[in-house]
C-alpha cells in the first residue's frame, strides 16, 4: 500500500489523505471491484480506476 499522502488545501492548512489500495478490493470481493470499476467507467472517473487490474483481466 502506497504511503499516505499530506497536502495543503487552500487555506493552507495541512489534510491527510489516505490513499486506499484498490488492489485490495480486486483481490478480496472481486464481484464488488468489478461492479466499482464498471460504475466508475460509466461516469468517467477514470483517475481512480485500478487500471492494473481492469488491464490485467482484459489480457485474459
């Protein structure tokens, strides 16, 4: 799991923000990841996509 991440909003003030790990979904509920990534494709969310794991299955 990559580290967390500190960050300075606008009014500088300093927020954490957890990165969570995607690949956890993937491998825990994969029924759940792949109902996830279908919704966030439908709504082009693409920056928080497991892309390695959707490009991983595709090969498949």
């Amino acid at each position: 799991m990559p580290p967390d991440r500190i960050s300075a909003n606008q009014f500088g003030m300093m927020t954490i923000e957890i990165e969570t790990n995607r690949q956890s979904l993937y491998e825990t509920d994969y029924l759940r990841w792949l109902e996830t990534t279908v919704e966030k494709l439908q709504i082009q969310d693409y920056s928080n996509i497991d892309w390695e794991n959707l490009i991983e299955k595709s090969d498949n």
